[in-house]
C-alpha cells in the first residue's frame, strides 16, 4: 500500500480531524482516508451541473419554421466578405 505523508498542517485543520476522527473512533489517518474516499467517490459537482444543463436544453428550442425556413433565413441574415471572393 502506498503511503502519504502530509506535513505544515495548520493546527486548527489538525485539531478538526483528530475531533472527527475521535467522534467516528478512528485514527486521524483513518479518518483522513474516509474524508479523501468519500470527497473522490463523489463525481464534482461542476461536470453534474454542466451536464444536468445541457440534457435539460436538448429538444427544448422549438421553431413552427421548417428547417429549410430557418436556413434560409440563417444564409441571408450572413455578412458576405470579398476575403474569399477568389476561392469560390
């Protein structure tokens, strides 16, 4: 097993852990393993949230146009530009 060495740890985060790991009747390196277990297992909540935003948008944008409608009106609303003019 692979083992983790953690120095400079500011005194009131140490007296935290040795507190909850007494109120669990663990080690405070057992209780440091079952914080990091617990806080890695979980996915992060930024990548749930950007997912859940994104299958709560699909499907929900509704046109009565048809698509050859909304493409038409896509093409004719675009800026022409003489950049290209000789590669067309």
């Amino acid at each position: 097993m692979a083992v983790l060495q953690v120095r400079s740890i500011d005194n009131q985060l140490y007296a935290t852990l040795a507190r909850r790991a007494a109120l669990d009747h663990r080690s405070i390196s057992q209780e440091v393993i079952s914080i990091l277990k617990k806080h890695l297992s979980t996915p992060e909540p930024r990548f749930a949230d950007t997912t859940n935003s994104f299958l709560e948008m699909c499907g929900c944008w509704e046109d009565p146009r048809e698509a050859e409608e909304i493409v038409t009106e896509i093409r004719n609303d675009r800026q022409s530009t003489r950049r290209f003019k000789d590669v067309f």
